[in-house]
C-alpha cells in the first residue's frame, strides 16, 4: 500500500481520490527523472488539468509531492482538461521531461465509486460517507503504478523559462503602497500601480 502523509489532506482540506493520484504521479515523476523534492525552483511541474471541470485537486497531490508550487512559480497548469502531469528539470539536458498520465482504465475504474456518485449528485467531497472515501482512497493507494499511469519520455519538450524574479520595488504615487517593478505603471513620469494607474491618466 503506498502512502500519502496525512498533512497532505488536511492542506487539501478534505480526503479524494484525486490527491492521492496526483501525490502518485509526482513520485513516479521525479523518480523517472532522478531527481529529489524540489526546495528552491529548479524543477518545474506541469498539470495538464484546467479550471473547468473536477479533479483538479490532483494539483494539490502534484505539489505536495514534489515541491514544485503555484507560489514558488514552478508551478503551472496546461487547462488540456487532461488528468496528466509533466514534469522537468533544466539540468538534467539528457532526459529532459517526463509526462504522467492517468490510464483511461483506471479513470472508468474510478467512475464506479460510489464517492463519484456522491460527487456527481453535489455532495461536497468533505460531507461524503467516510466508507465511501476510505474505499476509493485505498482503491488508488494499493494500485500498481502499472495499473494507473502511463509514463512517457518527451524529448522535445519546449520550455518558456519564467521571467526573473525581482526584489526592486517602488511606492506607487496614489496609494503609497509597494509595487514590484514589472507591475508598476507610469502615467505622466510617475509611478503607480495598476489599479491606482486608471485614474491617474
Ligand atoms: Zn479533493
Ligand atoms: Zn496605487
């Protein structure tokens, strides 16, 4: 049975099915590409989830594992609408990236819970029986990797680095609050910042 630490639900805010399957996908991952839990920003993670639909708490699961996070800008959706990962690291120029997928199996596998039916009438996952989440929770967590993911190589994967970070700020000319310089809007010679730039011009 693999495991995933119980801090990980309670940053979630609920126990699914889709944590762990992300959690999953993060360690098969950074396995693959032989790399360690990412403390700084080096490795970047993907998911190929969007906003429109459910299974995104996947991402937290991704984040959890790898330490690749949405505030340390490592961090990215794709909105494919696709329950896959991919994850890279720039120093690792052989094996670049890596994608995660989950099998179609083992998504209609899923589809059976009765959790899903739960889910599907709009019960939220927090105030779903107990025996219906412990069941699709084992259920990912005893799977083989085999039986749930398909990993792939993608040697091609192109890789639009982020902008640099900058600790260089100004006060914005109205609100006198710091802006960060790529935010900052000049309006007659003088900084603002966005929202305050609207009325200055
Ligand atoms: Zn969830
Ligand atoms: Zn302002």
């Amino acid at each position: 049975m693999n495991i995933v630490p119980q801090w990980v639900f309670e940053f979630h805010g609920h126990r699914c099915p889709f944590v762990p399957i992300g959690y999953r996908m993060g360690q098969v991952a950074m396995r693959e590409l032989g790399v360690d839990r990412e403390q700084n920003s080096s490795l970047h993670a993907f998911s190929e989830m969007g906003a429109s639909h459910h299974n995104t708490c996947m991402e937290d699961g991704i984040q959890a594992a790898t330490g690749c996070t949405y505030a340390k800008r490592n961090m990215e959706h794709l909105d494919y609408g696709k329950a896959a990962m991919i994850m890279y690291h720039p120093e690792h120029p052989d094996r670049r990236a890596v994608r995660v997928s989950l099998k179609p199996e083992a998504f209609d596998r899923l589809g059976k819970f009765e959790f899903i039916n739960y889910r599907k009438k709009g019960t939220p996952a927090s105030e779903v029986p107990g025996k219906a989440v412990k069941e699709i929770v084992d259920w990912v967590l005893s799977q083989t990797e085999e039986e749930l993911f398909t990993v792939e190589r993608l040697p091609d994967f192109a890789f639009r680095e982020p902008e640099p970070k900058t600790f260089a700020k100004v006060k914005c000319t109205k609100c006198g609050e710091y802006v960060f310089e790529p935010q900052v809007h000049i309006v007659k010679g003088k900084p603002y910042c966005l929202p305050c730039s609207r009325y200055a011009k």
